[in-house]
C-alpha cells in the first residue's frame, strides 16, 4: 500500500480523537489508505519523530496539554523538522479564541493552518487540503 498515510493527532482529550477518526470515515477516508496514530501527549509523539521509519503526511496539535503544550511542541518540532527527511505540515486545533494564541499563530511560521474545534465536516476539508 504505497500510498497510504498516517496523521499523528496530539490532543489529551479522548474524545477528540474519537471526533476525528469518525469525521473522517464519515467523509470517505478508507481507514486501510489513513491511519489516525494518536498520541495523548506531545512527548510522546515528539518521541516518535525522533524514530527512524515512516512520518506522518500531517500532524494535527492541541495547543492546551499537560505537562507540554502545543506551543512548547511547535518549539521543539521547529528545531527537529530539520532533521527530518520530509516537511510535515502541522495545523493547530484548538478551542481557544484567546487573542494571545491567535496572534501567536500568526507568528509561528512552522504552523500551515489554525482551525478551531469542536470539529465538523467544513472544517476537515481545510484538513484534507494538507493530506
């Protein structure tokens, strides 16, 4: 299965996860061509990243976790995403609307999208768009 892809999601909300995975089956994504790998914390996907094998063909990162955030991850995944042998776009999901998160997307040039939960069909096509 040459083409087959996998989006690592980094949220430590259950649901969330469950959200997602339903989202896309609902809009035809074939489970066996898209692998949801989830992750419930930003170390361990950042530890995942740091394995040889395959990458994800996107990352999908809460910006409120414990104990690292999504800000601290983008910190750190702008220093590995170098010494990866791909680009991987990541895109934020959050529900926050706080004006600080939204200007500090703005200046996070590692970021390829903002898209605010809860998550519907309208907003995975933005995600889709990356894949």
């Amino acid at each position: 299965m040459a083409d087959s892809k996998s989006v690592y999601v980094i949220d430590d909300d259950e649901i969330f996860h469950f959200i997602i995975r339903k989202l896309f089956l609902q809009c035809g994504k074939d489970p066996n061509n898209l692998q949801i790998i989830s992750f419930y914390s930003a170390e361990d996907a950042l530890e995942q990243l740091r394995r040889p094998g395959p990458l994800p063909a996107l990352i999908i990162v809460d910006i409120n976790m414990q104990p690292m955030n999504g800000w601290a991850f983008m910190k750190v995944f702008g220093e590995l995403k170098h010494t990866l042998p791909q680009q991987i776009p990541v895109i934020m999901c959050s529900s926050s609307i706080d004006d600080k998160d939204i200007q500090q997307v703005n200046n996070t040039p590692e970021l390829a999208a903002y898209i605010t939960k809860p998550l519907d069909k309208k907003k995975l096509e933005i995600i889709e768009k990356y894949l």
